[in-house]
C-alpha cells in the first residue's frame, strides 16, 4: 500500500515546490516548479478534511513563521514542523499546534559530525516522544 504524507513547504511565507538542491544560503532565488496563490491554511484544512495524517509543514529560510503558525492553527496536533527548530524553541511550536517537531541538519557541524548535545538538549527540552529525526 502507498501511503500519502502531505507536505506544506514554505518560502518567503509562500507555500511552493522547490527544485530540490537549489535552496542555498548564498541569497541566490531557488527554482520553483510551483508556488500557489492559496494560504498555508488552506492547504491544513484540506489534509484534515481529507484525512491525510503524519503531514508536515517545512520552513524553508527565514521569513515563514507566521505562515507556518497559520497553517498549524488551522489543524492543531495534525502536523509537525521542521526548519530552523531548536531547542530554544521547540517547545513554542509545540504550542502553536505541532504534534511534533522535525530536527535534520540541527543535528552536525559543518564538516558534518554529529552534535549529540543538540539531541540531548531537544530531549530535555520537550522529551524525546515529540521529536522526529529525518
């Protein structure tokens, strides 16, 4: 059986489809296969009345906050957060509504060595039963 996780990116507040690899830190535009004229809500309230669980919103950059906070308080505990998550704030987008928050490159240096500390401290922060590693 195929299982479906929806997905809500955001970049710039927009919700998009971004070319995977073409997001960078050097402030160069992504490419975008879609960006929609529709709000992050919108998009929440559609997975929920359709019943599409374990889906999540994603910061992209700086800038989607309020558009995530949007999207989460149109399904409160029906999606999780990732994008620029830590310890110091983990706990704050429990609140507004994510049933747990997503930690990737949080996780490593630089040169990519695993920073355990970071785990430890998101775990301490809101226990390990919030957090989604990916």
């Amino acid at each position: 059986m195929t299982r479906f996780r929806p997905c809500i990116d955001l970049h710039q507040g927009k919700v998009k489809q971004i070319v995977g690899g073409s997001l960078r830190d050097d402030g160069s535009e992504p490419t975008e296969n879609f960006v929609s004229d529709k709000p992050p809500a919108w998009f929440a309230e559609t997975f929920r009345n359709d019943r599409l669980t374990g889906g999540h919103v994603i910061k992209l950059g700086p800038g989607n906050d309020a558009a995530a906070r949007e999207a989460l308080s149109a399904w409160p505990g029906g999606l999780q957060i990732g994008g620029g998550i830590s310890a110091g704030n983990a706990q704050e987008w429990l609140d507004a509504g994510a049933s747990h928050v997503i930690v990737t490159s949080a996780l490593f240096d630089a040169d990519g060595e695993f920073l355990s500390e970071t785990l430890d401290a998101l775990v301490k922060a809101i226990g390990a039963d919030k957090l989604v590693i990916d």
